[in-house]
C-alpha cells in the first residue's frame, strides 16, 4: 500500500437515520471537528468528513441510495476506536453533553486508558491513549 505521510489510509464509515443529529454530537459532544458536509435535497447527508487528530470519519444519511447505501441498508452498529491523549477530560466532556457511557475511564492492562461510549444510533465509540502501530 502506498504511504501518505499524515493523511489516514481508514476512514471508517457510517450511515445514521439523523446524519445532522450525529455530526452534533460527534463535534459539540466528542470533539470531533467538522471538514466537509455535503447536504441533498431535503435536508439529508450525502457525504460528511469528521475529523479527530489526523483521523477522519466519513458518514451520511441512510435511504439516500446507492450502492454504498444499498450495500449497508439493515447493519448493525459498528465500533470506532479514536486515540485521545486527555481520556479523562474528554470522558468529562461527552458526560456533559449527554452521551451514554458504557465503560467509564479505566486503566487498561496493556497500558492504555480507554472509555467508551454509544451513540444514540447505536454505534460504540472507543476512546483511549492506546494508539495501535505505535512504538512504545
């Protein structure tokens, strides 16, 4: 695979009812930041990138079509994990905005610190100082 220096090789991907509700939620909640959202007719997400330190997230509105939306019509919730160097203020930060916790900071046997948290979709969001193919 080809190197791109800082720019993520994984987006994942995910589709919700209320695109709109879950881009809130992910930038006022979750500190993630808004970079692109493009809207259709009738107020729906075609196509929206969050991004989180040099990670992004791509998502949209499901029933829009095509064969994306097609292929993920009926999927469950999918997991995200996002690395965060301040687990507990960030933790501190979706609490006050109201997102569910399902695992409060903890102190993790391999060394990380990690919380975690769902969306109102379903969707789990992971958030942790544990930043996989790092060294030490």
């Amino acid at each position: 695979m080809a190197g791109t220096g800082d720019v993520p090789t994984i987006f994942p991907t995910l589709l919700y009812d209320d695109a709109k509700a879950a881009i809130r939620m992910l930038t006022e909640a979750l500190g993630f930041t808004e970079e692109t959202v493009y809207e259709g007719d009738g107020g729906s997400v075609l196509h929206a990138e969050l991004s989180c330190g040099n990670g992004r997230v791509m998502l949209g509105s499901r029933g829009r079509g095509g064969v994306f939306a097609e292929a993920m019509a009926g999927g469950g919730p999918v997991g995200v994990y996002v690395v965060v160097d301040e687990v507990d203020a960030h933790h501190a930060r979706a609490v006050q905005h109201g997102v569910e916790i399902l695992m409060p900071p903890t102190d993790q046997d391999h060394g990380s610190r990690d919380y975690m948290a769902r969306d109102a979709e379903g969707n789990v969001w992971s958030f942790g100082t544990y930043a996989p193919g790092s060294s030490g």
